[in-house]
C-alpha cells in the first residue's frame, strides 16, 4: 500500500495530518512568545532592547524571505509599495512594543487573552469602517469574549495583587491588539496583489528598522552590547522559535490544508500559554482564569471561523 493510499484519522473535520502538525507547531511558537519575554526580563532588560534583539536576529530571515517571496513572482504594485511603510509600522513596530511594555505588568497567559480578541476587533472596525452587518449570534460572541477577558483581568488582580499594574499593563497589550486588528484591515487586499510571504517579510524590515531608530533615540549602544547572555538567548530564541518559524510553518500548513483550518488549530495557542506560563513560569492557574480562557477562545473560534 503506498503512502498516498493511507487514509489519516480524522478530528473536528480534518485530517490529523503534516499540515495539522505543522498547524499546531506554528500555534506552539507563537505562544511561546510571551514565556521568553517573562524569562528576560528576570535580568532586568527593558522591553525595546528586548525586542530590539528580536528583529535583529530575525532580520536575515526577513531578507531570505522577501527574496524567496519575491522568485518568479510580479513586481510589487506601486500601492502595495506605498502602504509598506504606515503597515509595517503599525502592525509590527507598533503593536510589538506595546506588547512587550505590556509583559512587564501582566501574566504571560493574560497577555495572549487579551491579544486574542484582535479577530473581534477587526469585527467592530469594519463594521464602523464599511458598514458591515454584526449579527446576533457575532454580539454573543463577542459578550463571551469580553467576559472572558474580564474573568481573567480578575484573576491576574488577585494573583498578582497589583490592581493598578494590571490595569495598566492590560492597556498596554490592548493597545497592541487594536494596532494589529487595523494592520490587518489595511493588509487585508495587499495580500492579494503583492503575496503573502513577500509582503509580510517587507513589513517586519520596516518594523525592524522602526526599532532600530526606536532604540537608537532613546538607549546608548552600551544598553544593547553589555547584557547578561540569556538576554540574548531567549532574543534568539524569540526571533527563530517565536517569529521566523512559526511564520513559515503556518503558511505551509495554509497551503496544505488551507487557512479555516489553521485558524481552528491557532485556537489552541491562548491555552498553550496557560500551560507553559503554568509549567515554565510557575504563574499561578485559577477556576476563574480557566473559565475565562474558555469563554474567550470559545468566542474568537466563533467570530473567526467559518465553516467552507
């Protein structure tokens, strides 16, 4: 019996196959994200040199990228061009720094919850921006999600017992959330015409470079050079095992087995971060938080997804 023949089983309506995998690795990476950021700041680094160290490291990737993008494929359009620049800013630079400064308050699992309601963000600005009908069972969804985030606000609250720093940290990646939900907005066409992985790996060079100015303007160079080696570890680790990879992995398992289904599998990703900040961190895991968890991925899964 040859390999083709072989029939996978089969969960949720899709085959457990490479793509699934490759589906659920990609989730894996880009949780992972928030667990160094925790571990690196235990040695005192801020969150521009951390993430300077990030897009640094990723840069090569970035080029590769652009130019593998790019093999046998039309020109850019002088539009797509023209929107590099304010894109890149605000759904890589923008929406990355305030996540990071975000860290720095918040649990690693309440970060990702928060940053998960992006897909009910992008819901209520088209529906603002283009007049796009919410439907009721869009406005139930998107109750459990806020619920869901106020759950685990609550949780975070008393764990931490820093009231206004959760406040103020939760801010912080709710800011990035909704830079990135008007990223995506404005992305959305560009894709169509310039190619995905093209496309993203220019973005992330320009918000490599916003970076690079960031940090230049407000950090001496001494800032990046005299850190402790795990800093540049877990910057390492974020820029291969929570950036670069993740990114080709998700788009080869879109190509497999097609972007509903990968959008089902990174549904996982807000529970992934429960159990590594659990596990790696030893945040602490609650009823409270657990509900809400449930109730905002629940509500995502609801407003993201469609069935074909």
């Amino acid at each position: 019996m040859s390999a083709a023949s072989i029939r996978l089983p089969r969960l949720g309506g899709f085959s457990i196959g490479k793509g699934v995998v490759l589906a659920v690795l990609s989730a894996a990476g880009f949780s992972a994200k928030a667990i160094f950021v925790k571990l690196a700041y235990a040695y005192s680094v801020d969150a521009v040199t951390l993430l300077l160290l990030r897009m640094v490291f990723a840069l090569p990737f970035f080029m590769l990228m652009a130019g593998m993008g790019a093999r046998g494929a039309a020109p850019m359009p002088r539009r797509a061009w023209a929107l590099v620049l304010p894109l890149g800013f605000m759904g890589y630079y923008l929406s990355s720094v305030c996540d990071f400064i975000g860290l720095q308050y918040v649990s690693s699992t309440l970060e990702r919850l928060v940053l998960f309601l992006y897909p009910t963000f992008v819901l209520l600005f088209s529906a603002l921006l283009f007049r796009r009908r919410v439907a009721g069972r869009e406005w139930l969804a998107l109750s459990l999600c806020y619920l869901g985030a106020g759950l685990a606000v609550t949780h975070d609250w008393q764990a931490l017992g820093a009231g206004s720093n959760v406040l103020l940290g939760v801010s912080w990646v709710l800011a990035s959330a909704l830079s990135y939900s008007l990223y995506l907005i404005g992305v959305g066409e560009l894709v169509k015409q310039a190619g995905a992985l093209r496309l993203s790996a220019w973005l992330c060079m320009v918000a490599t470079l916003a970076v690079m100015v960031h940090f230049a303007l407000t950090h001496p160079l001494s800032a990046a050079l005299n850190l402790p080696w795990p800093v540049y570890a877990y910057g390492l680790a974020m820029a291969l095992l929570s950036t670069v990879l993740p990114v080709v992995l998700m788009n080869e398992a879109m190509r497999q087995i097609g972007a509903n289904q990968v959008a089902l599998v990174s549904t996982l990703g807000p529970v992934m971060t429960l159990l590594l900040g659990w596990l790696v961190l030893s945040e602490s895991m609650s009823l409270l938080q657990l509900a809400g968890a449930a109730l905002v991925v629940g509500g995502v899964a609801s407003v993201s997804l469609r069935k074909k």
